[in-house]
C-alpha cells in the first residue's frame, strides 16, 4: 500500500462558493496497512469574522468564542503542506472536503492545486459503487457494514472522522471482511400499530387541520365528524376496530358508517390540500409587486421586503413612480413601461402597461384569438396568417395570461353582487383524448374536465383539467420510486393526486377497453383529487350566494366530493346537492317509470286532476311538489330500511324525458319551499350547453376518431402537450361569460330583449366585453 494520508475537515456550513470556512482540519497517516495513531495533524481555525451558526454548532460543537483565539488556515497552511507532502490524498467526501481546502488556499494566493499536485480519491464513492449499487452512505453506516466501531464518534470532528475514514479505507483496500448487505438498524423500530387512517393536513397557508375521512351521508349523524384511528389497550396494543362508529371495508380502502351503512372511499387529505392550492394558483392575479425577495444587508437581512407580495394595484402608496420606457417596436410609440420603486428597500422594477406592447406582429393577435375559438386548427392558422407555429403556441400561452388576469380581476372586484343572489349551479365531467407523444407508442391520453356552470346565466364558474402542467415531474415520478410509492395503498400515498404508471389511468366509459397510457411529460392528476379542487375553488362564490341549487350528474366521485368537500354549506342548508340521472332505456321501461311515478303521486295524495291544474299554475305545481318530496324525502332516507332504490323517478321534469333524481339534503325534518323548488328545476342544462360549445369551438377537444381498420382512437387535431388543452378551455370560458350573448337564441325566439353575456346576466360585468377589452387589460390601464 502506498503513502497514504486521510483529511477531514469542519466548517461554518456547506458551502465554501458561498463562504464557508474551515475550523478544523486532521490529517492521519497510514503506514504499512495501519493508522499512525500516535503521528497526527489536528488543528483549530479562526474562521476569520465568519459566524458559526446553529446548525453547525449542533454538528460539531465549536464555537465562535472557542475560535477566536486560534490560528487563520493560512498560518497553518505550511506546516500541513509539509505534513502531507508525498502522500497520495484520500477524503471520505473528496467534493466536500478538497473544494473547502481549496477555497482556502485561494484566498492568500498559493499556487498549489490540490487536485493537479497530489492524488486525490473519495472514500465514499468507492464504497458506494463496490457494496450499496453507487448510492452514497454516510461514514456512520458505512462502517456499520464494515464491523467498525463507532461508538468513539459522539459528535462530528475532525479528527474522529479522520481516524474512522482510515480505517475503513485499510478494511475496504486490504481485509477479507465481506460487508453487512443493509446497514444494521441500531435506534429500536416503532412497534407497528393498526392506524390505518390518513392523518388529518396541516393546510400550509390556513394553517387550518384538513381532515375529510367521515360519512358522507348528510342526513346521518356520523357527518362531518370525522372516523378516528383504534383506541389502546392498557398495554398500549390498538384494540380492533376504529375509535369510533365506523369500519374500514374493501381490503382498507374504504370508510364505512356503521350508522347509516354508507361507505366511501378513503382520502388522502395531504393530496387534496396540494391539488386544491394548485388548482387556485391558476386562477390567480399576478400583479407585479417589490421583487426583493431577500433583502442583501441591514436590518431584515436574508428576509424578504415587507412590500413583496404586496402588488402596486392595491398598494399604490407603497411605490414611487420612476418615469416612462416608450415602446421602440414600430406603430407602439403609444406604448410604454413605467419605472417603480419600493419605498421601503428601494428596489426598482418595470411594469408594462400595455400587455402587447414589445410584439412585432400584435396585430395579428385579435385574429388568432377569434380563429382558436372557432374551431381552428394549428398547422390551418399557420398557413392562414403566415406565422410559424412556434409563435401561436405564445400566443396561445399570451391569450391565457390575459384571460386569467381578466376574470381573476373581475370576480374579485365584483363578487359581492353575488350575495343577495339564488344560484342554480350545473357540473358535470367531459372527457378527451390527447394524441399519442411518441411515434412508437400510438396510445392516447385521456383528459377529464369538470365544469360548473350556472344556469340561468349559462355563466362558466370554472372549468378544472385533470392535468398539471407546472410540476416537477421527474423529480415527483424519482420520488415516487425512491419512497416505493406503488407498494402503498392510494390514500397513504405522498403524491397520491398524480397518476404515475399506466396501469393506474383511469376508465372514462363502463366497458371501455380503450388503451391509454399516461404522460411522458408533466402529470395526470386522478379524477378524485382534480373534481375535489375544482369544488374547493368555487367555495368563496358558493359562500359569499344567498343560497345554492348544485345539480350534478349521476357519478359517485361527485357524490362524495360535494358532500365531503361542500360539507358545511350543505349542514348549514345554504347548499342543495341533487344527482341527476337521465333515462336511456327504451321506451316500454321509461313507460313503466313514468306509470311508477303517477303510483306514488296518487299515494301521496295527489290527484291527476291537481297534476293537470299544477301545470297550468306554476304556484299550484309547486305546493304539488312540495307535498310529493316531502313524503318521498323521508321514505328514501327511513334508515331502517324498506327495500326501495335511493333514486326517485321525477314526476314533473322540466324536459320531456324521464329523469330520476338523488336528493343529499342536510336537513329533512323541514322539507322547506326552497327545497321543493330546487327539486322542481333540477337540470344540467347550462353544462350540458358548455360542453357542446367546447366540442364545437376548440379543435383540439373535437369528438374523438375511430379508426375503421385496428379500432385505436384518437383525437384528429388534438394537442400533443395537454398543456395547450388547459389553456384553450380557460380562453373559452372567459371569452363565453364575457364577450359571447345571448344574441341567436333571442332571434329564435323573435325577441327583442338587449342580447347579454352571461357575466352581464350575473352581475359580474355590466357590459359586453370584446376581445380587444381582453387583451388590452390591466388592473393599471383598464378600460
């Protein structure tokens, strides 16, 4: 074995690029396949003013006091040189280690190069690649698998850690001792107790305990109280069971109430919050505002600015105006930036006031935007207006910003007009296909959007994809390998929003044997999680209404979201939940329904002659009503059972159709008129309308295509990148509520009422928009 010298160092942090220094240094010799215990160089240094903060002081215990008295690196710099001078080098951490030596020697001028004058290996890397498949260990558990003993290494030092790493290089180089296959355990495991709940969320902005694992039945005392994990015996064992009146069922992947027998599936509620504050982040205004998120020097060092965050619109007196920056681009000489500057940290920054303003072809950007939502396609638009498809896509990209700036705006400033108003709110799922990403691989992805729309105004409240386009996603899909993800069950996952593998894509149809595949780039989100966070967005408008009829198709996910997620509006009785299911059987099943139905009226006491004079009198078919759900009502909520479907057959359809419907009331011991109205204009008629027009209006979500030959479907003209589908929904949906009226149906009906967009219908505008309205808006420079 040749010369070899070990070196470890402390230091004030992690980083000598960005300061750290060195206050120790060892090195111990090896001489014949043995440590020199006896011939050693250790010495303390004065880090030269640097302070040592906490987290370093908890590793190795050295002290700025203890310090101050000793030597600076560079007056121990000689006699270490000479010490270590023919020695070939060896660090346990070589990039650590060597990189702060270096950095050191550096700062009074030497010459020396350690990685050019001396041979330099790392310890830690030729043990990872021999015994732990390249991962790296730390010292501690690297010795561990070598039989060394530790016990000496109370605390990081130099020269302990010097003395372990050389006698784990002379095992590692020269004994025959075969290393442990996993290093040992030595703090004792945790004895495994039966919890098989999700922990209730700390939501990280709220701070609020997030917890939605209770019986989603309204009308049953276990609501909202949340199911708790087994008790314990005297001895500490969990008893069997769950702490109180529920059971987990289906192999521990359901919540079942022992009251009422209603089971559901289990929530991961970290998911949920994670999902829902991302599904907000993007409807949110991002006005400029102080950018100094972390002030240099002085008072609040290492802090942000107390204006950050605090955007010059709503806080104009914060910032001082610094003058004009006039556009250059030609026909812009109107256009300009203002300068502002924080009062507080004196930070300047620029701020655009028109939002085309730098864009040498803006004009053609009214254009484009009236092409992508009548139905154009990419590659047409490209020939069309002879610009190339890179430069659509940013448009695109433009187009969303400026919608979302624009309904952001207006519903915060106007959302008050809500409070004295009822909303009869519809919400349903709609499914598309984006085109496969790789040529080898011919498998599409499906996409889910849940919509809610208002009906009487056909306003669009939101519409939310089951994609996440600004994730991390290879760091997420590392994660999830590194923490097993796939061995756990979905409610105890870390990312359990995401879907990861293709196996776990989801079913848009009962019988659809459609393969699909999930995403190369960025992450599908599951239906569960995505239409929670698409209930959890629209909670400020549900709250700040008078009161809410939510109609909603027949689907279980929408069952438990709104009943969870929607839970307190719905046991305050502001919020009405009904499911709705319309028939499609044939004719002789909607005869017998409808004659079903007739049945219970009569039983109910309600006469054809009442059901005749009701539906010439809107007052006398709404007592009809209220007398007919208020028998129906209990009947289908009597828990003791009486063998009758939870679905009602709707005697009085606003359409021709037999539909049934499923009440999930908070409160049916008074069955008030507000009820029987809500029961009386069940309809899914304003998302039913939107998603006709998403069809219609955005290439990319046209009906999807099946091929004559092999079966594979596909979308003709869908995106590539789901991102683009994001975006073009979000575009359609601001340019419906706003620029889009009522115009052609008023025609239809000869009507010569003013025609009105549906933001103007609900109070949120008090005009028709254009689309030059859209993309000319700022908070700063409205119109």
């Amino acid at each position: 074995m040749s010369k070899i010298a070990v070196i470890d160092v402390e230091t004030t942090g992690l980083s000598a690029a960005k300061g750290d220094r060195i206050v120790q240094i060892a090195v111990v010799r090896i001489h014949n396949g043995k440590v020199d215990v006896k011939n050693y160089f250790d010495k303390y240094i004065n880090p030269d003013n640097k302070k040592i903060p906490k987290r370093a002081f908890d590793v190795h215990g050295l002290s700025n006091q203890f310090l101050e008295d000793k030597p600076l690196f560079k007056d121990i710099w000689e006699e270490l040189l000479a010490f270590i001078s023919g020695y070939e080098i060896v660090t346990y951490n070589s990039e650590f280690d060597i990189s702060f030596i270096q950095w050191e020697i550096a700062r009074f001028n030497s010459p020396v190069v350690m990685l050019r004058d001396f041979k330099v290996s790392c310890l830690m890397k030729a043990v990872a690649n021999e015994i732990n498949n390249g991962k790296w260990l730390k010292l501690d558990n690297a010795c561990r698998r070598y039989g060394i003993d530790i016990s000496q290494r109370k605390i990081h030092g130099a020269l302990v850690d010097a003395m372990l790493a050389a006698e784990l290089y002379i095992v590692f180089n020269e004994s025959e001792i075969i290393p442990l296959p996993k290093t040992p355990q030595i703090t004792p495991h945790r004895e495994k107790t039966a919890r098989p709940l999700p922990r209730a969320f700390k939501h990280p902005n709220t701070g609020e305990m997030v917890q939605l694992n209770f019986c989603k039945n309204p009308n049953c005392d276990n609501y909202r109280i949340p199911a708790t994990n087994p008790k314990k015996d005297k001895d500490g064992k969990p008893k069997r069971g769950l702490g109180n009146d529920y059971r987990i069922t289906n192999s521990g992947e359901r919540l079942t109430c022992q009251l009422c027998k209603t089971s559901t599936n289990l929530v991961n509620n970290r998911a949920f919050v994670f999902e829902s504050m991302r599904v907000q982040s993007l409807s949110q205004m991002n006005l400029p505002s102080c950018p100094n998120e972390k002030i240099a020097r002085g008072k609040g060092r290492g802090k942000p600015c107390i204006n950050f965050g605090r955007d010059i619109y709503s806080y104009p007196n914060l910032y001082a105006k610094k003058g004009k920056v006039h556009s250059q681009v030609k026909n812009q000489s109107h256009m300009y930036s203002r300068r502002y500057e924080c009062k507080h940290c004196k930070s300047p920054f620029t701020v655009k006031m028109f939002p085309e303003m730098g864009q040498t072809n803006a004009n053609i950007n009214e254009i484009l935007f009236r092409g992508l939502m009548n139905k154009g396609v990419i590659n047409r638009l490209q020939e069309q207006i002879d610009i190339p498809a890179m430069l659509i896509y940013k448009r695109i990209q433009f187009f969303y910003d400026q919608c979302v700036l624009f309904d952001s705006f207006h519903m915060q400033k106007n959302l008050n007009v809500l409070k004295n108003k009822h909303l009869e709110i519809s919400m349903d799922r709609q499914h598309y296909l984006a085109n496969w990403n790789d040529k080898n691989d011919n498998r599409p992805t499906k996409l889910v959007n849940t919509s809610s729309v208002e009906n009487k105004s056909r306003f669009v409240l939101a519409s939310t994809l089951n994609f996440d386009f600004l994730s991390d996603y290879e760091h997420i899909k590392s994660q999830y390998k590194k923490l097993k993800e796939h061995e756990k069950p979905r409610h105890l996952k870390q990312y359990a929003q995401y879907i990861i593998e293709d196996k776990d894509m989801e079913s848009d149809d009962v019988g659809d044997l459609l393969n699909t595949r999930a995403p190369t780039k960025h992450l599908l989100v599951q239906q569960t999680y995505s239409l929670m966070a698409h209930l959890e967005l629209l909670k400020p408008i549900y709250e700040k209404s008078q009161s809410i009829n939510l109609f909603a198709d027949d689907d279980e996910g929408f069952e438990m979201g709104i009943c969870l997620v929607l839970s307190g509006l719905i046991k305050s009785g502001k919020l009405t939940p009904i499911l709705i299911k319309a028939d499609r059987n044939n004719a002789s099943q909607m005869q017998d329904k409808r004659t079903w139905s007739e049945q219970t009226l009569h039983d109910a006491g309600i006469s054809q002659t009442d059901i005749n004079a009701g539906k010439q009198d809107y007052a006398n078919l709404r007592d009809l009503n209220l007398k007919y759900w208020t028998a129906e009502l209990h009947r289908l909520f009597d828990y003791q059972g009486n063998g009758k479907s939870e679905w009602i057959t709707h005697p009085f359809p606003k359409a021709k159709a037999t539909i049934e419907i499923k009440p999930l009331m908070g409160n049916l011991n008074k069955v008030s008129v507000a009820v029987s109205e809500a029961l009386l204009q069940v309809s899914t008629h304003g998302v039913d309308n939107y998603f006709q027009m998403t069809r219609r209006r955005i290439n990319m979500l046209e009906r999807p295509i099946t091929s004559a030959t092999n079966t594979h479907r596909w979308n003709g003209y869908a995106s590539y990148n789901p991102k683009w589908v994001v975006m073009l929904l979000e575009i359609l949906r601001v340019y419906n509520n706003y620029v889009l009226t009522d115009e052609k149906t008023l025609k239809n009906k000869k009507s010569v009422k003013t025609p009105l967009t549906p933001a103007e219908k609900l109070g949120i505008a008090n005009k028709q928009y254009t689309i030059s309205d859209i993309l000319d808006f700022t908070p700063l420079n409205r119109h």
